[in-house]
C-alpha cells in the first residue's frame, strides 16, 4: 500500500498537465515527449489496448507529420485545444505513397508511407485530404496519436511519425516520458473496504459525445458512462448485445463491422485512469450471442462465475465508473451509441444493444445472479 500515495499523485499531476494551456511550452522540444498506455501513464479515461503520444506545439508554418502505416486496429491523429478535441484524420482517410492497407479491399501486404500536413486556425470547408487544423488563430495546440490493438509491439511494429516544421529537419524523437509504471498492478488486486448492504437497483447510463468532454476524447468515439457508489452494491452486472467489430479475413483484409471497435471500462473518476478494460476481441459471448460483464474488486467477487461471464476488476475506489466505448460505427447502424441524442435516452435508442444493467450484493449473485436470469 505504500505506492498508492505517489501512484494518485502521479496521477493527477500528469492529468494537470495534459489539460493545462500549452502557454508554458508552446511547442515541445522533440515529437512525442508523452506516452499514454498500460505501461506508462493511465490518466484521462485511456483504453487498456491502446497507446496514445502527445506533442503540445504552436503552429505557425505547417507542420508535417510522416511515417509508415502501422499494423494496428485502428490509429488517428487529432488535434486538441485545452483537451477539447478539434480536428481529426483516420488511417483510412491518410493519403499514402505504396499503398494504405485500412482502404476496403486494400491489400495488407502494401504497407506503405503517409503524410499529414497540420495547420493554424479553423478547418475550412474545402480543405484538401491530408490537412488537419488547431481550430486556434495563434495555432497552439496539443497533437495526438492514437493506436489501438497494435500487433507485434507496442508501435505497431513501424517507428513513431516523424514531426517535421516547416522546411526545417525532424524533431528528434523523444518516444514519451517513462512515468515508472502505472500502478495497475497495485491497484487491480485492491478492494474496497465495506459490504453493501442493500436492496437490488437499475442503474441508468448517460450519453457522452466526444464534443461534451475536455479529456481529450477520441472524435471517432462515442461513450455510456456509468457512476454508482458502491453503497448500492458490490457487484455490477452488465448483459448486451455487442456490435460486430471490424476483422480480418483470410488474406488479412480487414472485413468492416457494425463498429471499428468497442470496449468496457472499469475506471476511478477521481484519478481518471482506468483499473480494468475488456476489449471487443477479448469478450466472451453466451449461446445467445449476448455478453455478460460483472464489475467488482476482488474480495467481493462472486464465486461460481459462469464461463460466460467476462469478471472487470474494479479496484479500491468508492464508486463503480464505468465507460462503454463504440468507435467508427458505420452508417447503417442505427443502434450505436452514435446515434443517442445529446442528453437522449440511450435505452431507447440502442434496443438490445443497450446495457441492460444491475447492481447488488455479492450474495444476491451468487443466489439468483441479482435477477438476470439462468446462464445463457
């Protein structure tokens, strides 16, 4: 229990930091001097099978960003003011030189090169493929990386995009502050300290569209959020229908789903971070095609789980705080998160792509699984 005082300082300090005005140090002195992931910083409501690196900078002639297309579920770059997202292009969208395997029908093995060019101010409505804006006139602002699901390291298996101002050569590459860890093998194993002691209750989800946050929010990304004080229950159960998510098939194209990707969160809302994540190609469904997810820490885990039931450790925390994320849903899916109006029920939109949710005492699942029903 010593580290936890320096883990929640590191915590919130790198939190302070990532949405403080880039005024202090207006541009970094080498690309990507901070590193978001499981083995380095856990701040801002981050996904377990993601890597995130920051670069704050002030722009004033173009800034071009270069590199290799990485093997990856997905990747981005965006632009941020203050943590409140701006701009955006998607791996699809890069225009490559030998080919962009993220293109329907694109042949995996062409993996070649992208260019992006950043710019001061407001996107126009012509802007040509390629370009990304700061949405700022004096062009400050925070460049974001994103990767999810990388394949054979933490990189994708390609180096970091170089960053390069105007005619002058590349920033040298600083890879992104070692914060010593995160602390998740610390906190994970950690359980509150009570017992609820209380009747069987429906929580309900709210909506959160990336323009509602200022942590830096994903814009290909819409959320549930979910916060429950532990009182009410030790154990969270969650049932849902998942959106199907985008694979490869058998040459290694990738085959578009009903989402790019989707995941559960347990988080701490003081800290930000996450404790645990269950990530779409990790879920276990039952023989009804529905997935069932039970959030605890570990002493109030109940015993007997079913082999269907996907357990989220919840950490030591005095809430439940819980995010379900739905990236890049397609056009046709009228169920997605995507689709709930701003301060909309989301219940209604999502039908039985809604998570169905209840929160009770470890006994009241090991009796009748707080209500849910048999196994499925």
């Amino acid at each position: 229990m010593r580290r936890w005082p320096a883990v929640l300082a590191a915590a919130l300090a790198s939190t302070l930091l990532l949405a403080a005005p880039v005024r202090a140090q207006p541009t970094a002195p080498c690309a990507w001097p901070l590193t978001v992931a499981p083995d380095r910083l856990n701040i801002a409501y981050p996904d377990s099978a993601a890597r995130y690196w920051v670069t704050p900078l002030t722009v004033r002639d173009p800034v071009t960003v270069t590199g290799r297309f990485p093997h990856a579920r997905y990747f981005s770059v965006q632009t941020y003011s203050g943590g409140a997202p701006v701009d955006v292009v998607t791996d699809a969208d890069l225009p490559a030189v030998g080919g962009n395997p993220y293109r329907a029908g694109a042949d995996p093995a062409e993996r070649g090169e992208f260019q992006l060019t950043v710019l001061p101010g407001p996107r126009p409505a012509d802007a040509v493929p390629g370009t990304i804006y700061t949405g700022t006139p004096d062009g400050r602002t925070t460049l974001l990386h994103r990767l999810y699901l990388p394949e054979g390291d933490g990189f994708g298996g390609v180096p970091l995009p170089a960053l390069r101002i105007g005619a002058g050569p590349a920033l040298p590459q600083c890879g992104g502050a070692d914060a010593g860890g995160t602390g998740d093998d610390v906190l994970a194993p950690i359980s509150w300290p009570f017992d609820a002691d209380t009747a069987t209750s429906t929580p309900r989800w709210r909506v959160a569209h990336p323009g509602s946050t200022r942590l830096f929010p994903n814009l290909h990304t819409s959320y549930l959020a979910l916060t429950r004080p532990r009182g009410a229950g030790d154990v969270l159960v969650l049932r849902f229908r998942p959106p199907t998510h985008t694979v490869p098939d058998a040459a290694g194209r990738p085959v578009p789903g009903q989402v790019r990707y989707w995941s559960i969160c347990a988080n701490d809302s003081i800290t930000t971070r996450y404790v645990a994540c269950l990530p779409d190609r990790d879920a276990v469904t039952g023989a009804d095609g529905m997935v069932t997810v039970v959030v605890s820490d570990a002493a109030h885990r109940p015993a007997g789980l079913a082999p269907t039931d996907n357990w989220l450790a919840a950490g030591p925390f005095p809430d439940f705080a819980v995010l379900y994320r739905h990236m890049l849903a397609a056009s046709d899916f009228a169920e997605a998160i995507q689709r709930v109006p701003e301060n909309g029920d989301p219940r209604a939109s999502m039908g039985e792509y809604y998570p169905e949710s209840v929160q009770c005492t470890t006994a009241a699942f090991e009796r009748d699984r707080c209500g849910t029903g048999p196994v499925s």
